[in-house]
C-alpha cells in the first residue's frame, strides 16, 4: 500500500516548469525547460506538453522531424510529436542513476531539422521512499569485559538507505537500554559515527551474554526502517581500549593503480598487556561500498588495493577503519582515499543532427551539424577543444558548454567542390593529449548559376557554293558547368537577317548537338559570307544563356566560263582587224579581254589560239590575249584571216569560251571590203540555211498533226451522218450549191452511174448493186469536193411496213470535173 499511496502523492504533486531561450549568432537555437517528476513513474506517465513550453507548433514538430537525443546514456524520454507532449519510456530509479547526488536530473536534448534547431531539457527525478534503511550485516557481536569503565564506545555499523532528503536514514533506535545508549556522532563529510556507549558496570557473573537490536528510521512518509541485532559476550577485565594516532588519515592513489597496490596505513595502541594488548583492525560497512574496494591487513593496519577505482565514477572513498583488542574494547578512525584522475578517456563526439546536403547558395553560418562532445576526465584532462581539416569552407564553434556546431564559413561553390569530407577531430589537454575524431562526408547540391559557355568567343564556318540543302556546315559547342538538368545545353537560333531575309532561310542549328545545317543553295557570286548569332540556353530555373557569333564564309567553286568582252560578237555586223602588210614581227594585232566572276584561280585565265587560217601567223599571249605576228607578212597570204581563241579558267574542271577574231591582211580598205563582203553574205547564206531548215521542219510537223486530227473529225462525222439518216422519217430538202447541172447527163459530169441499194431490216447485211438511170434518191457533190444529200421518199414507204424483206432505192451520182 505505500508505493501506492506514494505514487498517487506524486502525481497530484505540481509540476515546476522553467522555460527560458538563448539565441545565438548562429541559426540554431538553444533553449532550455526544465521539469521535475518522481522516480518510479510507469511507462507513457506525462512530463510536460514540450511544444507549449518551447512555443512551438505541432507543425513544427513533424516537419522538422523532431526526436530526443540522449548521447551514449539510456533513453528514458519518448516524444510524441502528434501531441507535442514529453512521455517517460522506461521506469526511473533515481538510486540506479544519481545514488547519493542530489539533486538529481535527466539532461537531454529535443533535435529539430530544417533549419537545425536544438533545445536543451532537463527533468529533475525527485525521489520516493521506496527503500528501506539496510545494515550490511543481519548480526554483529561483541566481547566486552566486565571491567569496561562506564563511557566506554563501541562503534556499530552504520545503516545506509538509498534514498535521499526526508526520505534518508533519520534516526536509530537501539533496545534495551539497561546497560547501553546510543551515541551519533556527525562526521565533517556529512556522514555520521554510530556508537554504543556502556552506562552501566557490567556483570559477567549476573549475565554473561546481552542481546540488543538496533534498529534505524527514514523521515518518509510512511515510514521504513531496518534492524541489526548485536550479541554482547561480557569478557572477564580489559581496561584499556586501543587508541588511533589519528582520528582521520587520508590518502590518494591513481585510479589506473593496479590491484594490490598499499594505499596507506594506520596505527592503533593499547596500553594493556598481554593479549588484552592485541589489536586486530576491520573495515566497517560503508555507503560508497569501499569495503569492496580496499582491504586493511588485520594485523598491521595496512590498506591495499583490492579492486579497479575510477575517478569518473568516484572520487574519493571514506574508509571506516576500526581497531578492537582481544578484551573487546574498541577505536575507530577514518580514511579519506582521494583518487587522482589520470587521463585515460578519449573525448566522446555525439552527432546530435547532421545533414548530407546542403545547396550551394547557402548563405554562410548555415548549420550543417550539431555535436556534443563529452570527456569525463577532470581539469586539463577534460578541457576538450575541437578542430576540423584544413581547406573546407566550413568552421566549427562552440554553441555551449560541450556543444558545438559545424557551420559554413564562407560561400560555397558545386563547380570547384562537390564533395567535402570533414573530419572532426577534438583532443583534451592531458598529457599525453588523447584525441578522438569522426569524418562527416557534406555533399553541395547544385543551383543553376552558371551559364553555358562557348569553346570559342566566335566561330568561323567554310561551305563551298552550289550546296546541297540539309548538309551540317558546322558544329558550335557550349559547356555548362553545372550539373544534370541545369547542365542540359540546348541550342537556338537568334533571329536575325540577312540582305533583308530572315537568317533561318540560311541556316538551322540543332537543339540538341549544336550542328548548323545549310538550308539553301549558296551562290558565291550572290553572298560571299554571312554572320548570325547562336544562343546556348541551359536547362535550369530560370535558365541561363550566352551567345555567340558564327560567321559563315562561302567558298568560290568554278561555276562560271570566261565572258570575253572585247572583241565583241554581234550577229549582225562583222569586225575585223586590219594589219598592214608592211608590219613588223611582233606587231599587236588585238588584244582580247575576257573577266570571269569567279574568285581566285578560279578566276585565273589563260589564253590559246584554237584555230586559225594560218598558225605560223598569228600568236596569242597566254596571259594577256594579245594577239602578235610571229613573222613578217607576205604577199602570198590571205586577206581574210580568222582566228579562233580559247579563253580557259585556272578551276578544277576549268571552263572556257571562244571568240573569232577576223583579221584583214590589206593595205588598203577597198581590198578589205571586197573580201569581207562575200565572207558576210556567206556568213549569212550559212545562217538563213540552218534557219529555214528549222522553219521547214516546224511546218511540216504541224501540217502532220492537223491532218490527223481533221481525219479523225470526218470518220466521227460520217458514222454519226449515217446513224441519223437510217433512224429518221423526216424528208430531207435538198440544197443545191451553186454551178448546179441537172441529171440525165446535160450537166458537166460526162458519166452518169446509177446505184441500186437493197437493204433488208437490218442495215449491216445489205447489198449494193449498180442499177439504171431516173432513180428516185440523187446525191449530188459540187467540185469543191462538198456536196449535198436529197432523199426523196416515196409515196409508199416500204419500211413503214415491218415485214418487208426489202428496201429497194436508187441513187444517181453526177459528178462534175472541175476546171
């Protein structure tokens, strides 16, 4: 029913809870709450509503992934983000954690992300009176002599309760009371001697053996308590008690000391003799369980080393030494044991929170983690300072008291390093310095902040004219220092013209490669270079672009023969040059001049004499076109003298054209004349030939094909003619053209043939025979080859009837010769 009672005490029991913030030039902020529950509280018991008393949201909570980080000690705090309330995890017992400390608290921290955040709790565990006072030992015993003077101490073991404050070792009670009393006597340590001092003589012979029970009391609420008996032998006389040389002895020992190693001695004398002058020494029960530690020599009163000492876990020991004679009369003295502290802990780094990531425009002082760093070593052995590798953007500081966080220190670039691998490294200041480290790998997200860059300012493209449209003329090329899609280059056309015509019916860049596609046909002679702009954009939000100017040279390609200019060729009037015949070798006759619109060699021309009346005349420069007699003229060579020039371009195939240069060897211009005249009209003869050959030709492929045409008009005419003269009963009127004769042979024709036509039903098996004069059908054509058709019907109409076999009719035919 107590632990009941207790409990249900506890949580009634007020809530204390201290809030209060500390922001720091960092952009994690540490805050502090504290709060104060019993020990021994069951699982799920709430501590405190975290989010009210920190200010923060719920939302908060969950986004920013919040949990408890305790270091390397146990974990018995939960957080419950959907509720932003502290909850115990694990049963508390305040003895486990602090024993004797008081006051005694949990420390953690509440670790929050996006920004990092950090809040430091810390809940007091009070505590409850769940243990009893408790002496080592169910039993002591004593042998006194009878002879004990009255005031005589005889040191008792102390009880120990786990528990602290009210709820402490409060008082002892020892029964009966007949022949002793209970003495406490506190110590400067805060603990105390208990005593039993003799106030009655004793009497062997009345009563040999004394029994007493010693009981101790806590202050809780209710009450517990524990109990020792003690067994009294009464010895015959022992006057004198052994005595310390001191009350207290201290002592120090290094915790890294071995086992067995002497601590210190201590020294007891009794003035009796003999065996009432024995002194043998023990360790008393104490709290700090140093008689688990050390171990005194009974005889010589020598402490030595029986276990592993720790200065991280204790550091110092109260021994209590006592020292009693075979008579039973005893003394009690203490030892201080203060343990040195050797540098034997490498300093502890806990990652609080960290983060993997981190963009490359984060500002700088941006936390990426947050560590605590525990060395439980004392004075210099603890003082722990920490340090990071050389040649990271990166700095650590101090946060706090043991905190520290790994922030950046200056601004950050992908493109130069997209990787850092910290190593934190923190040494405490023992000799010899012990050190510990840990290696954070940060990785640099990337931002779009470079722009695609060309591998050259500008670009020069070569394409020869009379292309073919769709070929790649080049290839421009960018490069984006960035990563993935913002380092995606795609490639545009700016717009722009050229002569007046937008430079997209030039060219075409491709949006992936950056290859330029010719369009068009180029012309050398129309466009010898053009420039356009290409932009280079990368794929970024927003994206970023540069550009850069092609220029597109148009190379010259032998498309164009030689135009002579001079001579001139006209068809209709002739030129001729007249060399005397008095001139000189080497007179210069003419010169032809001939350009040619391509460039370079290919525009380079070379001048041949093809033909000529007389070769051994006539020379041709063949790099000017002069055109030189090569020796003297003479009597014997002819007036008329053509030549024949070719005129070749340098190009590959070369091209050429020719020109007649006629030349007139005479003094004199009637002679020239004379001459020049026959060769013009046979010139002409020549020329009016080849035409009417041409024009006769045309005639008559016209006259073929229109007699054709017209032959064709009359078989249609004629078969449709018949099939309305056998299918229609209307007469016919009979026209009679002009130059008419009558029949019967008066007219103009000289014959006169007669036709008897019989026709059955059926048109297609009729027969004709030739028949005499009068008949009653005529067909009559005039000389022009036309004529006209006069059916007379008879007055009985042998086809109205549908039986009939025949149809008998005559026709006369009178032709009339023309002329």
């Amino acid at each position: 029913e107590a632990p009941f009672s207790l409990f249900c005490n506890h949580r009634t029991m007020r809530r204390q809870v201290l809030l209060f913030s500390l922001v720091l030039h960092l952009s994690s902020v540490i805050g502090q709450v504290s709060y104060s529950i019993p020990e021994e509280m069951p699982s799920g018991f709430l501590v405190g509503n975290i989010a009210q008393d920190l200010g923060l949201d719920i939302k908060r909570l969950k986004s920013g992934k919040a949990r408890v980080y305790t270091g390397d000690s146990a974990g018995f705090m939960s957080l419950n983000k959907e509720r932003g309330v502290l909850l115990i995890k694990d049963r508390i017992d305040r003895e486990a954690i602090c024993r004797q400390t008081t006051p005694c608290a949990l420390h953690f921290q509440i670790i929050l992300e996006n920004p990092m955040e950090f809040y430091s709790i810390t809940v007091e565990i009070t505590d409850i009176n769940d243990n009893p006072p408790t002496f080592e030992k169910n039993e002591v015993s004593f042998k006194i002599s009878e002879s004990a003077v009255i005031g005589a101490k005889f040191v008792l073991d102390r009880a120990i309760d786990l528990d602290v404050g009210k709820n402490d070792l409060q008082s002892y009670e020892l029964k009966p009371t007949d022949n002793f009393v209970l003495k406490r006597d506190s110590q400067g340590d805060g603990t105390e001697k208990v005593e039993m001092v003799l106030q009655k003589h004793l009497d062997r012979e009345r009563e040999d053996m004394i029994d007493l029970v010693l009981t101790a009391f806590d202050g809780g609420d209710p009450q517990m308590s524990g109990t020792i008996r003690i067994f009294i032998t009464v010895l015959d006389a022992n006057d004198n008690a052994p005595v310390f040389t001191q009350s207290t002895y201290t002592a120090t020992v290094f915790e890294n000391a071995p086992e067995g190693t002497v601590v210190t001695g201590v020294t007891a004398s009794d003035a009796d003799h003999g065996t009432n002058c024995r002194i043998k020494y023990s360790i008393a029960n104490s709290l700090d369980q140093a008689h688990a530690l050390f171990q005194i020599n009974e005889d010589s009163g020598e402490i030595k080393l029986i276990g592993n000492i720790d200065y991280e876990n204790a550091r110092n020991y109260h021994i209590h030494i006592r020292a009693s004679d075979d008579g039973g009369l005893t003394d009690s003295c203490k030892v201080i044991v203060e343990i040195v502290d050797v540098n034997d802990n490498k300093p502890t780094i806990n990652i609080m929170s960290k983060t993997n990531m981190i963009s490359e425009h984060s500002k700088p002082s941006t936390v990426v983690a947050m560590m605590n760093v525990q060395d439980p070593d004392s004075n210099e052995n603890g003082k722990v300072h920490c340090f990071i590798n050389e040649n990271t953007p990166l700095t650590i500081m101090s946060a706090s008291n043991n905190f520290y966080s790994l922030v950046t220190g200056s601004e950050l670039d992908r493109e130069t390093a997209s990787e850092y691998n910290i190593t934190v490294t923190c040494s405490d200041e023992g000799v010899p310095s012990l050190s510990s480290s840990v290696t954070l790998t940060l990785q640099i997200s990337d931002v779009n902040d470079n722009a695609p860059v060309f591998e050259r300012s500008s670009y020069e493209a070569y394409i020869v004219e009379n292309n073919t449209p769709g070929p790649s003329i080049f290839t421009v090329k960018a490069r984006d220092a960035d990563w993935n899609q913002n380092a995606r280059v795609s490639y545009i056309l700016e717009d722009s013209s050229v002569n007046g015509v937008p430079v997209s019916s030039y060219v075409s860049v491709s949006a992936d490669s950056g290859v330029i596609h010719a369009v068009r046909s180029f012309d050398y002679e129309q466009i010898k270079d053009f420039h356009f702009r290409v932009k280079a954009q990368d794929g970024g939000s927003p994206p970023l672009s540069s550009n850069v100017t092609v220029k597109v040279l148009i190379q010259d390609q032998n498309d164009n023969p030689p135009q002579v200019l001079y001579p001139v060729q006209t068809g209709g009037s002739l030129v001729a040059e007249m060399v005397p015949r008095s001139v000189d070798v080497g007179y210069l006759v003419t010169k032809v001049v001939a350009v040619d619109v391509d460039s370079g060699q290919n525009a380079w021309l070379s001048y041949k004499l093809q033909k000529a009346t007389d070769r051994a005349l006539f020379e041709v420069g063949l790099q000017n076109g002069e055109i030189r007699t090569i020796r003297q003229v003479t009597d014997k060579d002819a007036v008329k003298q053509r030549l024949t020039v070719i005129v070749e371009d340098n190009g590959q195939p070369s091209r050429s054209a020719t020109v007649i240069v006629n030349v007139a060897v005479a003094d004199s211009f009637p002679e020239v004349l004379s001459e020049f005249t026959d060769f013009t009209q046979d010139k002409e003869y020549n020329d009016n030939l080849t035409f009417y050959l041409v024009l006769a030709l045309a005639v008559v492929s016209f006259l073929f094909i229109t007699c054709l045409v017209v032959i064709i008009s009359v078989k249609i005419y004629r078969w449709r003619q018949s099939r309305v003269m056998y299918h229609s009963n209307l007469p016919v009127i009979p026209y009679y053209p002009p130059r008419y004769s009558d029949t019967l042979g008066t007219g103009t024709l000289q014959h006169v043939y007669n036709y008897e036509v019989c026709r059955t039903t059926d048109s297609r098996k009729s027969d004709c025979k030739f028949g005499g004069a009068g008949s009653q059908n005529v067909l009559i054509m005039d000389p022009s080859s036309t004529g006209t058709m006069q059916r007379i019907q008879s007055e009985k109409n042998i086809l109205d009837e549908p039986d009939s076999p025949l149809e008998v009719r005559n026709m006369r035919l009178k032709k009339t010769n023309i002329g």
